[in-house]
C-alpha cells in the first residue's frame, strides 16, 4: 500500500484532500485484487467500479487544480496542464484493457500498474509540479483553499 500520509504536503488543503483520495482509491482496487487471486470473478465487478471512481476523481482532481492554476495565472500551467492530460490518457488505456479482458494476465498487469506506475507517477507529482503550483497559489491569494 502506499502511504499518504508519507507524502509531503502541499501549501493547499483542496489539493491534499485529492492527493488522499487517489491514494484512498488506488489502495481499494489493490485490496481487490488481492482478493482475486483466489478467484477474479468474485470481484471483477467490484474492481470495474472501482477503477470509474479513480478515474472520475482524477479527472475531479485535475479540473480543479486546473481552475485555480488559470484563475491565479500560475505561469508553468500549461507544462502542468500536459502532464495531467497524459497521466490521464495513460490511465484510460490501463483501464480500458483490464475492462475489455477481465482476465488473469489483465489483472496481473493492472496490479503492476496500481502498485508501481500509479503511486510513482503521482508522487513525483506531488513532489515537483503539485508543490510548485500550491505554493505559488498560496502566496498569492489562494492561502484559504
Ligand atoms: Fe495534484
Ligand atoms: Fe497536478
């Protein structure tokens, strides 16, 4: 599992509480494939809901940061802004797969995904653009969001 709670915060509550919930979210669909390795079909469904709820909070998650990035002319917003887009189209293409196949060589490849790229993407993040832009945002206004 990966820790939130390891994770450095930024200068802004709204993007802390997003930051958890992705970590909140990644984590279930982790218990659940864990869970399938006895037998996937008994949480195929469970994982594909899931994996809806990751995606439209991401998507949540990057509109919003988006909005307060344009409303306070954060000047990298357009770097930041293409790093979101394909994280997400990245995301789409995991998810997609393991929801057309729903087989074993699908979950073992979603859980690779979830384990590794997701948490090291988001991170990495966090870390530098994330920081970058809640500090920037903070300083010049944005302190309450
Ligand atoms: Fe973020
Ligand atoms: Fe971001």
């Amino acid at each position: 599992m990966t820790d939130f709670d390891c994770t450095p915060q930024v200068d802004l509550e709204f993007m802390n509480a997003e930051h958890r919930k992705a970590f909140d979210d990644a984590n279930q669909i982790k218990r659940l494939l864990e869970i399938g390795k006895t037998d996937l079909s008994l949480v195929e469904k469970r994982i594909d809901r899931c994996l809806d709820k990751l995606l439209a909070d991401t998507e949540n998650h990057f509109y919003l940061e988006e909005k307060y990035m344009e409303q306070y002319q954060f000047p990298a917003r357009e770097k930041h802004r293409l790093e979101h887009h394909q994280f997400l189209r990245a995301m789409n293409i995991e998810c997609r797969l393991w929801q057309s196949t729903h087989n074993l060589a699908a979950a073992e490849r979603l859980e690779r995904y979830i384990d590794k790229d997701f948490p090291q993407w988001l991170v990495n993040h966090i870390v530098t653009m994330d920081t970058v832009t809640a500090t920037y945002i903070a300083r010049h206004g944005g302190s309450a969001l």
